[in-house]
C-alpha cells in the first residue's frame, strides 16, 4: 500500500513504498556481487567499483518537494535521471539496491539524464536526524537524497565509499608516465636499411631530419597534454585539501562556505565523507523554482547560527556588532518552545468564515488554534531584532558620514518585516494595562511597551540603544474579506539619535492570501516614506504581489537630499536582504558585486516550530531564571492563555482566553470612567504616546504601585456595576 510522509520542514507529501507503520520493507539486494574488485594489470593495483543503480528520492523545490529519480554509479560518475525503470540497466555487472517500481516502463521514451555528479569533485554526508538521507555535494549545487530504509542508505553509502577510494589509492600518473621522461627515437636500423638498398647518403640524411622533425612535434603535443592533465590533477588536490585542511583547524562549515563563495575557486563544498556533528540538517530553498535541475541551497545545522554558540539546548548569545566586553552582557537563552503536552485539536475554519465577513477583526473572539504564543507587545520588540543596524548609523553619523546613517536607518525599517514569512497565526490581543519589558544586555538594548488605549486599540513600545531612542505608538485596523486579511497599520515610528538627528516613518498594508485554498502566505505592499529632519530622506517601495509574479518580495527605493537628488539607490527584498549603490539606478543589477550589502536575514531556527517563529521570537516568551520575580503582574510573560499555548494546553489556553475576554470586555467602560495608562502619556490631544520614565526604577526597587493584577480573577463588584451600566 502506498502511503503519504509528510517533509518535515512543511507540509509536503511525497509518495513512498513503505507499508503502513513503522515496518518499511527491506530493500531488496539483487545480484550483490563485491561492492570493489581488485585486479592486477601490468604489475599495478587498479581497483573498479562496480555499477550501483537503483531509486532514491530527491529534493526539488518547496513546490513540487521529494521526487522518485533513477540513479546509476558507473565509473566514478553518478547520474539520475526521471525514467522510473529504465531499461538499459541490464546485465549482471549492475548491482540492484532497493526495490523496483512496480510497472512496466518498456513503452516509455528513454529520458536523458537530468544530472551527471562526478565523485573526484564531490563529497557525501549522512544526515543525523533523519536516518534514510544523505546529502552530496558538488561545486554548484548540494543533492538531498532519501532512501526506503536506513539498510538502504547503508547500501549507498557503502558503494560512494567504495568508489571514492578509486580514486584515493589509484596512482595519480598511471597513463602518462612515459611522458614524465624524456623520449627519444632511434633512426639507425632505418639508415642502415635504406644504405643496403642504395639509396645515396645525402637523400637518406634528409629522410632523418624529417622524420626527426615530425616526431618531435609530436613529441610536443603529448607534452602540452600532459602538462594540463597535470595541472588538472593539482588543482582538485588543492580544492579537497582546503576543505581538509578548514575541518582539521576547526572552522565553522558556515564561515567556510562564505570564504568559498569568495573565493575563485567558486561556491561549491568539497568536504570529505563525514558523519559528524556538521550533518545535522536544516533545509533553506531557493525561490526560484523554474527547472527541476536548479537545486534548493541548504544548510546544515551547525551553520544556522554563525553567531551563537550553542550550548545544552541553550544558546548564549554574543552579538557580534557590540564587540562588549561586559561579561552581564551574556545571556542563557533558550533555542526551542516547551514540547505541547496536548494534541492539538481541528477547528471549523468554515462556520467562522461565513459568521465574521467584512467584520473588524479585534472583535472577533477567534479561538486559542489562531493564536501564537505571543502578544501584540512582543511583537513590536522583534522589530528591533536587527537593532545593531541602529549602532551602525549612530557609528557612520558620529564619523560625518550621514548617507550611510539613513541607509542603515532604511535598512533597519525593511527588516522588521523579515520575521512575518510563514507567520500565519494571529498574536494575542493585549488586555488594557498589559505591558511588556525586553532587557537585552548583549544587544545593548532596554525595551519596554504597554497598551495605552483598548478603543481604538493602541500599543506604545519604547527602545533605548546605543546612541539612539526609538520609539512609537500604533493602530491595526484589519478587515476580513473570506479569503484574505487587510491588515493597515496607523501609527508613527521614530528614531531619534543622540546628535539630535531624526527619522520617521510609517509602516505598509499588510496582506494574509489564500484562507480557504492554496497555501496561506503573507506579503506587504505600498510606498514607505522615511522623512529626515537634516540632509537626507528615503522613499522605499514595497512591490505588491501579482499572479504572475516570479520574483516576489521586492523592495526598492531611493535616498534624496534636501535638493530632491537621488544619491543612492536601494533594492533587495524583504525578507533576504538589502544591497545599495551610490547615484540613481532604475532596477536592480545583475551582478551584485557592483552593490553593497546592508543587512542580511538571520538564518532560520534549528528548532523549528508549527508557528514559524524565529530564532528572535522564540526567546521573547521566555522566563529566564529570577525574571519572574522582578517582573510587574501586567506583564505578558504571566498571561496565563498565552503560557498554556506555548506549552501545548489547548484546552486551558481556550478556557482562559475566553475568561481573559470577558473581562477585556470591561476595559472601554474602564477607559471612559477616567483610566489613564501608567508609563505612557499622549503629547497634545491627538499626539504620539511618550514614555514618561520610572518604570526601570520601580522594577530595581520591587515597587508596583497601580499596577494591577489583570490576569487575575474578575472582581465580582466590578462585573456587577459593568453589566449595570
């Protein structure tokens, strides 16, 4: 019976042979002849591995994911190929690994092969976390196999093995050596031949000289011949025993692999055989899916986070931007959320649909399934994941350069939006009062944010930096249209340096796609204006998706001066990176060595999650030890729906978001009877919210005064006189 697996990195079946269960059928191994023979031609060892075919899965693309492929070994070359059973691999030199499909394939047209893998230029690995996978990889692209069974993957390896040592232990010169001598020619039984004959001595020297002639042209082309092989055969020596030598001393896979693609040696791993703890697996595709031979690029795990250092289940955190030699600015943070203690339950997306078209999503009671495990105040603190860029303006500002000022500033303001791909679940809506704080010693950051308003919902957050003060107050307004969510932000963000520089901006509309069919998937669109109070200002683009769009995420804009003059010209895409280049540029370029970049996207989590959180966000729900204890009772940390969910209690997480809601129900009475938020005050009627201060002071001191415990029980007075009034 043919089964669905599911990828484990998203939700893509793939067909597979295995019976239902956990008994996967033995690969069955025909005709299984020694994977090496050995010989002895002319007084040399020669060793010929022998023909290997059989059908491994092969990673495509996020869109089409794991297809069958016909792979052949012969002669050190390994191919694949869409024939399913190809009639060709016949003979009894083949050696069968796993078991055929079932069918016949006679009437089919022979394919070409799809991809040819020379061994002498590549390497191979077994995955760690997934027993029937092994990777190879080449200079141009990395090939993510799977097998039937682990005995097959065994199967596979042991015959790469074999024929990787062909080439190890055969002698490197075993065809020219001749030619490493110099070679001469003998022409006196000629002479003496043509002389017997009669032929004059004059007629018989000039035949010598031709043919002497003649031959050492020859003689020159075999030279030329192997003066390149020679150079051939130094050059692999060189591309595998740099990888060697960068496993020998500890280099990070990461950090080697950018060195390669720096390099003119090209962007391939040449890597020997491993099995270490580098083949742990974490998959990152390639957007461009147009042909089934480009390969999605993927990174092992250990290259995922080139600026943590892991450490048993933890990470401590060392920002690399900082250079603090602080030892309090090291945190024990945490690299995955709790393992839910419940099985998740299904819920009707349809009744909901049909009973909330064209309504205001904030008043909609959705349950706990659409939720993740943090609030709208922690949301605004990932926006500051990439705080070091606001370290680097203040650095290019302080030193006179303010064009690279605002380009990090614009940068800044692009990346915020990295975190929300894949992202499809709603955050928790914050209760009146609620608060959040984020002290982030390693990045050199102090964050702290409150709900200031319930009607209309308004949450201000504010950021203290290295140089710089950044702050904001913002509206979500959401409409439900069925199939998608408009999500419009209103609200000014603003950074302010301590040179008195200033820059504002607002974010664009946010869209979420496909609801009822297709892939859910997000995107952001519409003009963004970064408005400077000095020499510069910037005007960014959010290109809006379209049917026919092949190369989503856009984002490109330009930095003018005072005069109107475009000065430099940024491109990249939200959810990647952003390069920029000095003067006016109408499209991006086709080589990117001409730009700059400014900020690159952090690499996905080891651990990943049903919610898509990043690396960043995991961390924000977090009580580190001794946190609790200082924190305010409004604090988002001690929420109890939003906990539940984070530890997979689905069933208490609905009970206390529906008990939350009853009394978040209360809270536009409470702000009409005179309730005032406790950190922030509006500047003017209609105003930013500001920061008025303390709130650092009292979290020293232990100090809560008007703080109130609103998660706690509802206060049955209080609930009397609301529903009363």
């Amino acid at each position: 019976m043919r089964v669905k697996e599911m990828h484990p990195l998203c939700c893509i079946t793939l067909e597979s042979t295995s019976e239902i269960g956990d008994q996967s059928p033995e690969p069955t191994l025909l005709r299984t002849g020694s994977a090496v023979v050995y010989s002895n031609i002319n007084g040399s060892d020669i060793i010929n591995a022998s023909d290997v075919a059989g059908i491994l899965y092969k990673w495509t693309n996020y869109h089409k994911g794991w297809r069958s492929r016909w792979f052949t070994l012969r002669n050190g070359i390994l191919s694949y190929s869409k024939n399913r059973r190809p009639d060709h691999i016949t003979g009894d030199d083949v050696r069968l690994i796993g078991n055929l499909p079932a069918g016949n394939n006679s009437r089919r047209k022979c394919r070409k092969s799809v991809g040819i893998v020379h061994l002498k230029v590549s390497s191979f690995r077994e995955s760690k976390s997934d027993d029937r996978r092994f990777y190879i990889f080449t200079s141009t692209k990395t090939l993510h196999l799977r097998t039937n069974s682990k005995k097959e993957r065994a199967a596979w390896i042991e015959a790469l093995i074999s024929t990787r040592n062909l080439f190890q232990l055969r002698p490197l010169n075993d065809n020219f050596n001749l030619l490493q001598n110099d070679v001469s020619i003998s022409t006196e039984r000629l002479k003496k031949r043509l002389l017997d004959e009669g032929i004059g001595e004059g007629l018989v020297n000039d035949c010598e000289q031709i043919m002497l002639s003649e031959f050492s042209e020859i003689k020159g082309q075999l030279k030329s011949l192997c003066d390149e092989r020679s150079n051939l055969l130094d050059t692999l020596r060189q591309l595998e025993a740099a990888n060697i030598e960068a496993e020998a001393s500890g280099v990070h896979d990461g950090e080697f692999q950018l060195m390669k693609q720096l390099s003119s040696i090209g962007r391939g791993k040449y890597s020997e055989w491993s099995t270490t703890e580098s083949s742990d697996d974490i998959e990152k595709q390639e957007l461009d899916e147009a042909s089934d031979e480009e390969e999605a690029n993927y990174l092992d795990a250990n290259e995922c986070f080139s600026e943590l250092h892991l450490s048993g289940g933890s990470v401590v955190v060392d920002h690399m931007a900082s250079n603090s030699t602080d030892a309090s600015a090291q945190v024990t943070r945490r690299t995955k959320l709790p393992d839910p203690i419940e099985k998740e339950k299904g819920v009707s997306l349809w009744s909901m649909i049909k009973d909330n078209v064209g309504k205001d999503l904030t008043r909609v009671c959705l349950p706990v399934y659409f939720n993740e495990p943090l609030s709208s105040l922690q949301k605004c603190f990932e926006d500051l994941e990439y705080s070091y860029l606001l370290d680097r303006a203040y650095e290019h500002g302080k030193s006179g350069n303010n064009l690279l000022r605002i380009l990090n500033v614009a940068a800044f303001a692009v990346s915020g939006y990295a975190s929300t791909e894949g992202r499809n679940c709603k955050p928790f809506n914050p209760l009146l009062g609620e608060t959040y704080e984020a002290d982030f010693p390693e990045k050199g950051i102090r964050f702290f944010s409150e709900k200031v308003s319930h009607h209309p919902t308004l949450i201000a957050c504010h950021c203290e930096g290295r140089g710089w003060k950044f702050w904001a107050d913002s509206n979500l307004k959401s409409k439900f249209w069925g199939r998608s969510i408009q999500l419009d932000p209103v609200g000014t963000l603003t950074l302010e340096f301590d040179d008195g520089e200033i820059f504002q901006w607002s974010k664009v509309t946010t869209s979420i796609y496909n609801l009822i069919l297709g892939k859910i998937y997000c995107d952001h669109h519409g003009i963004m204006h970064i408005l400077g109070n000095r020499q510069y200002s910037c005007k960014l683009k959010f290109k809006e998706p379209s049917i026919i769009e092949r190369n989503p995420h856009q984002v490109h804009g330009f930095v003018e001066d005072v005069s109107g003059k475009k000065v430099a010209t940024l491109f990249g895409k939200w959810n990647e990176s952003m390069y920029y280049m000095n003067g006016e540029w109408t499209s991006k370029p086709k080589d990117l060595s001409d730009s700059t970049l400014l900020w690159t996207r952090n690499k996905p989590p080891i651990n990943l999650t049903r919610y898509n959180l990043s690396s960043f966000a995991i961390t924000l729900n977090e009580l580190t030890p001794g946190l609790k204890e200082k924190l305010p009772p409004t604090d988002s940390r001690l929420r109890p729906d939003q906990r539940h969910l984070e530890n997979g209690e689905y069933d208490k997480a609905n009970s206390e978001k529906l008990r939350l809601e009853t009394r978040q129900r209360m809270s536009r009475k409470l702000q009409e009877n005179g309730w005032r938020p406790r950190w922030f005050q509006r500047e003017g009627e209609d105003g930013t919210f500001r920061y008025t201060g303390g709130y650092w002071e009292a979290r020293e001191t232990g100090t809560w005064d008007g703080c109130p415990n609103i998660f706690g029980e509802i206060d049955q007075e209080l609930l009397t006189s609301f529903e009363g009034s």
